[in-house]
C-alpha cells in the first residue's frame, strides 16, 4: 500500500549528517529511546530524544500491548480533566479514549499543529513528515485524525 504521505529527499535531507540520528537508507522505523515525554507550551508533550530523518515511521504504540489502544465513550463518561487526552466526535457525542489512561501511549500526547512534522499514515501508524532535530516537539494536525 503507498503512503498518503510519501517523501521525496530534497538536497538538505541528502546533507543529513549520516553519523546522527538514522542515515538514509538504514533505520526506517524510532525505536523505545527515540521519544521522551516534557513539558510543552500545549501541556505535556512527545520530543524526539534523537535527530530523526523524514519518512522515518515513528514507534508511539506500545507494540507489545496488542492492537487495541482505544475505545469510544460518551463523552459524560469521561472526568473533565482527561477530556483533553481524548478524541472527540462532539456531533456525535461520543470521544475516541484510551483504554488505560493509567497506561498512555506516547500517540496520545502529540500536540496539534497547522504545519505539522509528523502525520498518520494508515491505521496506529505515524510518519516524519520532514527532519526532525532532537529536542524538538513531534506535532500533528488533528484534522487529519
């Protein structure tokens, strides 16, 4: 299946430095220690622990946990302070939850941004939408959830 969001090498991403983060050709996929959880100006939020290269597929499920990572909910079922962690279908009343807000997968704190560097690509799947520099936040547009 081709990715909605496929990624052509510009010049810069053939300059990547080869001896940081994962150089072109080798790791397509982030690995346990590629994010750390910190504070944002959004709240709390995903960082990359290490440079990683566009179209890398970024690990933020727990694999080992099994498939089943969310489940939907009315929204009065869900305590106003973790409302935020969920994803609403207000029209509907109903929100997209965890199914363990005790056991949170890293997906579920990614903050929104209008030009985002990190996009769904198919079901619990995410892909860096360009370089990202360690330390920086991973973002995604909600309106593409």
């Amino acid at each position: 299946m081709s990715s909605p969001h496929a990624v052509e090498n510009s010049e810069e991403d053939r300059e990547w430095p080869s001896e940081i983060g994962n150089p072109a050709g080798t790791d397509t996929h982030t690995t346990e220690f590629s994010f750390v959880l910190r504070a944002s100006p959004y709240g709390v939020g995903v960082f990359a622990a290490h440079p990683i290269r566009k179209g890398t597929i970024l690990r933020l499920y727990n694999e080992l946990e099994g498939a089943s990572v969310a489940k939907r909910v009315r929204v009065e079922e869900v305590p106003g302070e973790f409302i935020k962690y969920c994803i609403p279908c207000l029209e509907q009343g109903w929100v997209s939850r965890p199914m363990d807000f005790g056991k949170m997968d890293l997906v579920w704190f990614l903050n929104h941004a209008h030009d985002p560097n990190a996009a769904p690509d198919g079901e619990y799947k995410y892909t860096a939408l360009r370089n990202i520099k360690a330390g920086e936040e991973i973002m995604i547009d909600y309106d593409t959830l």
